[in-house]
C-alpha cells in the first residue's frame, strides 16, 4: 500500500485516484478549484462520468480516499504523486505547461520524503519533461530526490472508470529505471501490458495515438465525401473496411466529426511540435482541416434543403461531444448551433446531461432557447439536427415529432437513425452519403 497524492481532480484525476484507492493506496486528491472539493466532500461528483459516482463513494467510505484544496497538507508521507492538471492549448496550438509546472513547483515545495511524481497529464516531448524535472529538483529541500516517470492516461470521457480499469496498455517513460519499474507494479493487477521507454517517447506515444484516431476520423469524413459524389453509401463502406482486422472497425464513424478536450488541441500540438522543430506536417493539418468543414458541411445541407434560415426553426438534439458526459469542450454541437444562430435561424436545443455545462459557454442569444426534452425541441421546427449521439434519441416518438413539426428535414449529423425508417415516416432526412 502506498500513500498516493494526486494533483487535479478533474475528469483524469478523479478517476486515477479512485482507481488507485480502490487498489487498496491511501489516495489524497488535491484541487485548487475549492468548488470541486467542497462538492467531492459531500459526496458529490462535479461532472457526469459513469460508474464514477460510485467508485469514489466507496473508496471516501472505506477511508482510502479524501479531497483537499492543500498541497501542502496532502504531501507529507506521499510515496507517489500524479499530476493530472491541464495542458490546454495556447492561442498558437501548442500545449500550455503552465499548470503542469506549477503543480511541480507545489509538490516539490510541499515533499517532506523521497518521492516518484508521475507525470499523467499531456505534454510534449522536446524539453518540457526535462523542464518539469528541473523544477522538481530546483525546489525540493536540499538532499531529497524525486524522479520524474511521463505515464500518459489513455482513458475516454463517457467510459473512463471502463477504461481505466481495462486498459488496452500502460506506457511509462523514465530516466530512473527504478521509478518506471515503482509505477509499472502499480498496474500490475491489471495484467495489461506495459512498455517501459524513455519520456520523449512516451509522450510522444500518446500524441500520435490521439493523432491515428483523429486521422481515422477525418479519413472516413474525406471519403464520405467521395461516397456521396458517387453515390455509394458511407456505413456500408466502413463496415466493410472495418471488418479487415488490419484497419479496425472502431473510429469510422462519420459525421460531424470530433470534438471534445483532447483531439483537437492533442492535433494542433502536435502538428505545434513539429513546427518547432522546423517540420510542418501537411498531413496533421489535412486532418485538422477535414474535421473543421464536417460541422459546415451539414448547415449547408440543411440551409440547402430549408431555403436558408431566415424565419426558419431548427432544433439542435445534443449539446455534449460525446454521449454519456456532460463535457461540452470543442463540442461540434456548439459550432453547429453559433453557425445556425450566425445565418438566422432561431434554435431550440436539448441535451440529457450537458444543458447547464452548455449554457455556461455559449453565449446568451436571443435566437438560441434550451428546452425540457426533446420533443419540446423538436415542436414547431422546420428541420430537426442530431449534434450527439446520445442512444436515447433512437428511441424518440419520431413519428409523433414529425407531427409537431413546422417542416420535415431531419440532418442526421452522427448516423443514429434509420434513413429508411425516417423517410418512411416522410421525413427528409439529410445525412452524410446516405
Ligand atoms: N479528459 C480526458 O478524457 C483525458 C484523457 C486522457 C488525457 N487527458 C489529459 O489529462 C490532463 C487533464 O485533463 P482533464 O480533462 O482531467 O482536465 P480537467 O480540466 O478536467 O481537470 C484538471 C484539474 O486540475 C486542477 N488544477 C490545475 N492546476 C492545479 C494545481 N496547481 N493544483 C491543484 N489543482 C490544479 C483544475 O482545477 C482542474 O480541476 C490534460 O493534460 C489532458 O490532455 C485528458
Ligand atoms: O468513429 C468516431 C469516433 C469518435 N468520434 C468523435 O470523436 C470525439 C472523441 O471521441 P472519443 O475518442 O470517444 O472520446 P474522448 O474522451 O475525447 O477520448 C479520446 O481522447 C482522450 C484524451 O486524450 C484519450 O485518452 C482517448 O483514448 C481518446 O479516445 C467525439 O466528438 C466523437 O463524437 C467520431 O466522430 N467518429
């Protein structure tokens, strides 16, 4: 057993601390945000993550797991300590260290023993694990040590405690074998494999595993394109390339494309590392590139199919960038929506968990209502446009939407429903190459 301290509880540090507690560690999770740990002390999780809830109930009950705003008071007896804060991107793409080195600067201030800090968050290679390790060693007290080992999280939003608890592999990277080796027994019971590597390596590993997925992505949206000029179908396709085991049949969804905290701005930084090293990558762009026009693409369609969208009702289904969360970061339903509100059209929104999140960043319009349910959505709309696939607007009452609406276009931005069941309903139903 290990007294673990992790820094940032966020949707990375959250899990990661349950998942160590529930090990068997005596885990303290330390935030500044004083809002987050307040709501954790009462037993309250501060954003939707399935099976989360419960996990972190247990491990506070079995007094494995406590929440605290002090670094400080956390640090002493610590063996281990996870910095999980932000990297967000600058205005120029690359990854913001300023959290991550602070947090360094706390932890070391904070060290009272020797201790391994595991660097969790992502961050990219070229300097910045040697600039945290600096840090650490600059203000630790003198005589005391404290490796740095990169250990990225691979872990996704709507899934996460599923993931971490089953993940597909541990990558550790580390100067001091001794320490990758500490952090590798960590996941032993996992029985996942692990690679041990050098930092730059395994920060570069999550960079480009975060870029292929992208990629797959943005490939299956350029060739939906192509589909739909050929008059082929786009599920069809995937299905078929997925059943190749050497392409897979996971990420070829189309449509909107990605959103969410980490492709896009883990893309950018990457293409932002590149750059710095004097390489600009025309591919990494491409994909940046195809993902930005799929939001255009289906308000173009459906202005097409509507007439432009003066005087024109559309109700946006899903303000989250995924389902099953209530994270509305680079969320394509937000894009969608300020373009609708942009070209004139007023729009009536419903999501199951990301109304409030939502709310807090998109700006008040006068054109922009958020409704009750889906239905109250729907009522009244010339056209109906799916952001998210949330699983429960498969379900809907369609054919009871169809009559509470003023017009009959449905733009199924994420491939939920049936097009011929819609269109059997007399729907028009827009998609991409469908
Ligand atoms: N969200 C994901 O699905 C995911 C998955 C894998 C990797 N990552 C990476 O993990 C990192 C964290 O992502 P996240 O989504 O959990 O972020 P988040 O914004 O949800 O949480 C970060 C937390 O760190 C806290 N924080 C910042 N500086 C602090 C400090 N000095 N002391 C204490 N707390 C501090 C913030 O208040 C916040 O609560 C990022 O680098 C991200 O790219 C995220
Ligand atoms: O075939 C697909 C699959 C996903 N998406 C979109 O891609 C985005 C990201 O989805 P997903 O990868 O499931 O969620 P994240 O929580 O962003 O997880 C990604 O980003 C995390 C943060 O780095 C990584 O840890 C995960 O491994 C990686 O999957 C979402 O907007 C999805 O709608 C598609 O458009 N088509």
């Amino acid at each position: 057993m290990k007294h673990i301290v992790v820094i940032g509880v966020g949707y990375v540090g959250l899990t990661t601390a349950a998942f160590l507690a529930e090990l068997g560690h005596h885990v303290t999770g330390v935030d500044m945000d004083e809002g987050k740990i307040v709501l954790l002390r009462q037993g309250r999780i501060p954003f939707i993550e399935p099976e989360l809830p419960e996990l972190v109930e247990r491990n506070v009950r079995a007094g494995r797991l406590n929440f605290t705003t002090s670094c400080q008071k956390a640090m002493p007896h610590a063996d281990m300590a996870f910095i999980c804060v932000g990297t967000p991107p600058t205005p120029s793409g690359h990854a913001d260290m300023s959290q991550v080195e602070e947090a360094a600067r706390q932890v070391a201030l904070a060290a009272t023993q020797p201790l391994i800090v595991v660097l969790k968050s992502t961050t990219p290679p070229g300097g910045n694990a040697e600039r945290v390790a600096a840090i650490l060693a600059s203000h630790l007290s003198p005589g005391m040590d404290a490796p740095l080992v990169v250990n990225p999280e691979f872990l996704r939003e709507g899934s996460a405690v599923y993931d971490t608890f089953h993940p597909d592999r541990a990558v550790i990277g580390a100067w001091d074998s001794a320490a990758a080796e500490e952090v590798a027994a960590l996941y032993a019971p996992l029985r996942c494999p692990v690679l041990l590597t050098d930092p730059a390596s395994a920060q570069l590993t999550k960079y480009a595993s975060n870029a292929f997925l992208a990629t797959k992505i943005s490939f299956i949206n350029e060739i939906s394109r192509i589909a739909e000029r050929v008059g082929a179908n786009i599920h069809a396709i995937a299905q078929g390339m997925g059943f190749d085991e050497r392409i897979g049949a996971e990420f070829l969804e189309s449509g909107l494309g990605y959103g969410g905290s980490c492709f896009p701005k883990d893309v950018l930084a990457l293409s932002a590392i590149a750059e710095q090293q004097g390489y600009y990558s025309q591919f990494l762009h491409a994909v940046t590139d195809i993902n930005a026009g799929q939001c255009s693409l289906a308000v173009e369609k459906l202005g097409d199919a509507l007439g432009g969208f003066h005087g024109k009702a559309v109700c946006v289904l899903g303000l989250a960038f995924k389902p099953q969360t209530d994270d509305v970061r680079e969320s394509p339903a937000l894009s969608v929506i300020s373009m609708l509100c942009r070209q004139g059209a007023v729009v009536q929104a419903y999501d199951p968990a990301a109304m409030s999140t939502a709310q807090k960043v998109l700006p008040p319009h006068a054109a922009l209502e958020y409704c009750a349910d889906a239905y109250a959505a729907a009522l009244g709309c010339h056209a109906v446009l799916i952001a998210t696939n949330w699983p429960e607007f498969r379900s809907l009452d369609w054919s009871h939407i169809h009559s509470s609406m003023a017009g009959k276009a449905v733009m199924d931005g994420r491939g939920l429903l049936s097009p011929d069941e819609m269109r059997g309903m007399g729907f028009e139903y827009l998609a991409f190459a469908n």
